[in-house]
C-alpha cells in the first residue's frame, strides 16, 4: 500500500472574549514554517498547512488509519478582526492564532518562522543500543539536573534508595 496525500479540513476551536478571537487548530506533523495564516477582507480566516513529506524509500505502508496531507480551513469569523494586529503560535502540533476584534476587519498575510527544534528529545534507550555510564556520571548528570532546577544538592534530600550525588551515600 502507498501512502497518499489527501487534503484534510482542520477542525477547530473558537473562543472569544470582549476584544478578541482565539482559534486553535489541530495540525500535527508539520514545522511552523510550513503553517500560512490569512485573514481576508471578507472576514474569513484561511488556515493552511503543507505537509513536508510523504513515506520515502523502501518502507511499505501496512496500516493507514489516519491522514497525512495538505491542511486546509476557510473559517468565517463572528466578528471584525485586526489581522495586522494578530499573533499565531504552533506548538505540540496545534497551531493557535489570536485576533484583535475591531471596528472593521483589516486583513493580513501571517507566516510563522521556526524558532526552535519542534522534534522531542531522545530519552531512554528508545530502541537504540544501552550506552553504559559510570557512577560517576550518572551523579554528574544528577547535579547538573538538580541544579539546572534550582536546587541545592547538599540540601536536598534524595528519594528512597537514590544516592546522593558525590557522597556515594545513600538518603
């Protein structure tokens, strides 16, 4: 089985508040740079969302229960937004755009640039090779974790069974 691009519309939240709209849009799998945002003079909010790419190589697709495509939503908006005044974020898949309510709507072209890694960090072993650690590391690496969260080692307390770091005691 290939895999297909089918153009897929977005469902969508819509909130308002006195002086502004929020949308917030499902768009998983794609790079904020690949996200494009307009609000027409007719006061429609236009979403759309270009997939990277398809399966590649020699993958065979054996389960195909949900869509990889082309994102795509016309939105007609309650009411008169300022869409130079907008803000769109994208994060954990969901693309949010938050909207100004005016007098009259004033439309505008939004794109998003990357402004960060959107993939997860690798934790665990997660399929690759265990790589092994010293003691030494490991309790290195505790520090460094205590202390990037504003801890004091030397004050706290490790749990049931940890060791402390650089005392090779246990708390």
């Amino acid at each position: 089985m290939q895999e297909q691009a089918k153009p897929q519309r977005i469902p969508v939240k819509v909130y308002r508040t006195e002086d502004r709209i929020s949308v917030a849009a499902p768009m998983p799998g794609l790079e904020a740079d690949n996200i494009t945002v307009e609000v027409t003079p007719q006061n429609h909010l236009l979403l759309h969302g270009a997939v990277r790419g398809l399966l590649k190589g020699d993958k065979q697709l054996l389960i195909d229960e949900w869509s990889v495509g082309d994102y795509d939503r016309d939105l007609e908006l309650p009411a008169p937004v300022n869409g130079n005044e907008a803000n769109v974020t994208y994060g954990n898949g969901v693309v949010v755009v938050v909207l100004p309510v005016a007098a009259q709507t004033t439309p505008a072209h939004l794109r998003m640039r990357r402004t960060s890694n959107d993939k997860g960090e690798r934790v665990g072993n997660a399929g690759h090779p265990p790589q092994p650690m010293t003691t030494e590391r490991h309790e290195a690496n505790l520090v460094n974790e205590w202390l990037l969260h504003g801890g004091n080692p030397d004050a706290m307390t490790p749990g049931e069974g940890q060791s402390r770091p650089g005392t090779g005691q246990h708390g």
